[in-house]
C-alpha cells in the first residue's frame, strides 16, 4: 500500500498545527474503536488497578465504552472518577497537577473523551513539546465540578507520546506474532511515524548489529525512506517507488551473512518496463558497478524471466549469464517471446527457447519447476517478461556510520536518496 493511501493521511497541504492536532486526536480515536487489544492496553495504563478492576470485574455488559472527539465537559454526566490524560511530547508533572491556578468556569471542549461506566478519561492531545498542564486542569475541574467530585476522584496521567507509541509498537508486533494485523494500528504508527519519527522507539543503525535481530533495522531503514522525499512501498516490503519506466521499485532487504544491506531493482520485470530497454538490437547494457560517497560497488546482474497469472507472479526462471549457451535477451527474442502465451503452441515454442539457448547442465525446468508451474498446473495461458536482477551489496557499516545519533536521520535520509538517483541511472543509453 503507498503511504498515500494512509488512513490518516489528509489532503491538507499546509500543515496548520491546530488541524494536526484534530487529525492526531482522531487517528488516535479510530485506533482505539477498531482495535481491542490496543484500547485494552491504553485503559491498562491509563486507569490504576482500583479503576480498571471497578469496571471490568462485574461488567455486565450494560454500558458499552464510548469513545468520542471534541466533545464539551458539560457532556460528561454520571460519573464519579475523571482520570486526565497529557498526549503531548512534553511529559506532565502529575504532583503539581492540582496546583494549577488557571481556574475558569467555562464549558471547554475535550479532544479526545472516553467513558467506561463511572469513568470518564479526558485526553488532551498535543503534536508538539506544549504542556497542556493548565488546559487539562481546567477541562477536569469543570467535568468534576458538574459531577459534584472532589479532586480526590481525579486522577492526573501522562501519557506522552514515546510512552504511547512504545505500546503501540508492542501491540503492533504481537498482533503481527499471530497473523493478526491491524490495518488501522499500522497506519496510525506510520502516520505518527511521519510526523515525527522521534516519538517512536526506535535505536540508530550505529547501535544495532546487523546479526540480532533484523526487525529494527527494517523500522529504521523505512523511518528514514517516510522522512525523505520518496515515495515508500507498502508495509510489507522495505524499497520506495523508481521514477523511471522500466522499473517500479527499488527495494532493501538485510543480508546477515555478508554484513551487508541489499539494494535490488528488477528492470524489465513486465513486458511495458521492456519495450523501454530493448531499444536497440543485442542486449540491453548496464553500469557495472556504482559510487556511493567516497566508495564504488560492484552491482551483480542477474536474470529473472517472470511469469505471471491474471498479474500474479506464480513462478521465475533466474539464472546467470554463464548458463547460456547463446544470447538469450535480445531485441528479436523479447518482441517475438514475451507478452501473452497460450497453451500448446506457445508454449512449446518457449520450450524450444530454452532449450536451444541454455546449455545441458543447466536444467531450466527445475529451475523455474515448468512442469508443476507450466504444464501440469491446469493453466490455459501466462504472461512472460525478459527482466533482471541487479543487486548493490553496500557494507551495513556505511549505514551505521550515517546513522549515529537516535534524533538525526539527516545523514541516513540523504544516503537514501542518494542511492535512489545512483540506481536510477544504471541503464547504459
């Protein structure tokens, strides 16, 4: 999914701090009604044990929790505890809650309101470092006051941001652990994420070895690529979109055993990507090798003939150039073979392909498993590209050495991009 189509993402182009606040406050909102664990976890941390017990304890099922935005205090009836709750990058003192001497009687308007049988939670929501002490104070002594509550029946919370998002992230990764991803909770992390990566609990590259775990590198990596100007790819894989018609994506992926992050770009990966490199008779030429900063990599080039059903992918012949016994990718090939293949005929005619241009040690139907893919697979047609492969294999220590400092991706986002122009232009005119 292209982080365009982010649930949260707003159409706003001017970044106006009153409208990212709504918009924060109401991402955070849905979050909580479309995902239990999530809502359970908040109210976890929220309400103290006495609190939380009081309502679940002996849950009738009765009144249902409701959770809504911009409501006025004089809304909140019938309740005897209040719990205020600080969302801002600023972390509220709760001891000197109650000493607040910006007393006003007036009607405010929550952010964010949640009621729980005799609770009411009142958040109040802040995207920057602005401390809503005084604000939240005011909001709870109007709701106690309409209540006839003491201050003893308010309880003050923080709850800032990397607190907030540090649960989110563990809720995140355990709905993952059992193939129970939120689509909601995803796209709220990365909105957030967007906003300001700093509230996430994330370590730089100059702290994590490549040989733990590699999910962190991955959140980093993808932290750096929303805070560039590329376009990312969906959650599932780590790249951003290539600008350039015979390529889509260029994509990152960890190698433990060389020490090494793998940047990969498939050119030609459909038969329209090939119409824009199978320009001239022969083969199509690339840049072997690339420099990045003061140092120049070798890019490995490799083949990948695609097959795809209904523009699903289902199978690849991927080999190297010593495998040939003959040119197999020319300009000939490429209009005469690739597109649309129907059974029987076609198909025995890419037989005879193959067959003819890779040499006898070479078994190609294993390779790509023609005959339980192809043949013994029930289709009546598939699409066939002539694409690559080409690999850039960049020492992991040239990402940590841009990535030293937890709250500066200035480095890493410009080496990002750096990487994008370098493959980009890899293709020889």
């Amino acid at each position: 999914m292209n982080n365009h189509l982010n649930l949260f993402k707003t159409y706003t182009k001017k970044e106006r701090e009153f409208q990212l606040e709504n918009d924060l406050t109401r991402g955070l909102a849905l979050t909580l009604l479309e995902n239990e664990l999530f809502l359970n976890t908040f109210l976890n941390e929220v309400l103290d044990k006495q609190g939380y017990n009081s309502v679940f304890d002996n849950f009738e099922g009765k009144q249902e929790i409701e959770i809504d935005i911009q409501k006025k205090v004089s809304s909140i009836k019938e309740v005897d505890h209040i719990y205020a709750v600080s969302i801002s990058e600023h972390e509220m003192n709760t001891s000197n809650f109650f000493s607040q001497t910006h007393e006003r009687k007036y009607d405010p308007i929550t952010d964010l309101l949640i009621t729980l049988g005799n609770i009411a939670i009142i958040v109040e929501v802040k995207p920057n470092n602005h401390d809503c002490t005084g604000q939240l104070f005011n909001q709870a002594l109007n709701a106690s006051q309409e209540n006839e509550i003491t201050s003893g029946e308010v309880t003050p919370v923080d709850f800032h941001w990397k607190k907030l998002m540090e649960k989110a992230i563990q809720v995140n990764n355990f709905q993952k652990a059992t193939s129970n991803s939120s689509r909601f909770l995803k796209d709220f992390i990365q909105y957030v994420r967007v906003h300001n990566f700093q509230w996430l609990p994330q370590a730089s590259l100059s702290s994590l070895e490549i040989k733990a775990a590699s999910a962190p590198i991955y959140d980093r990596l993808a932290t750096a690529i929303d805070q560039s100007d590329l376009r990312p790819l969906d959650n599932k894989r780590l790249g951003f979109v290539c600008e350039k018609a015979w390529a889509d994506e260029i994509l990152f992926a960890v190698n433990k055993d060389e020490k090494t992050i793998d940047v990969r770009i498939y050119p030609g990966n459909t038969k329209n990507q090939g119409w824009h490199l199978f320009t001239k008779n022969g083969e199509p030429q690339f840049k072997n090798e690339i420099s990045l900063g003061n140092h120049t990599y070798p890019l490995i080039k490799d083949y990948h003939t695609k097959l795809t059903s209904f523009q699903s992918y289902f199978t690849s012949l991927d080999f190297k150039e010593d495998v040939l016994e003959s040119p197999l990718y020319t300009k000939e090939n490429f209009v005469k073979y690739s597109g649309r293949k129907k059974r029987d005929k076609d198909w025995t005619q890419l037989e005879d392909l193959f067959d003819e241009h890779f040499k006898d040690d070479f078994d190609w139907k294993k390779n790509c498993r023609w005959e339980e893919k192809v043949t013994g697979s029930g289709k009546s047609q598939f699409d066939i590209s002539f694409g690559y492969v080409l690999i850039l294999r960049i020492p992991y220590s040239e990402f940590q050495q841009r990535d030293n400092n937890k709250n500066d991706l200035t480095k890493l986002v410009s080496f990002m991009e750096e990487i994008n122009r370098k493959m980009s232009s890899i293709v020889i005119k």
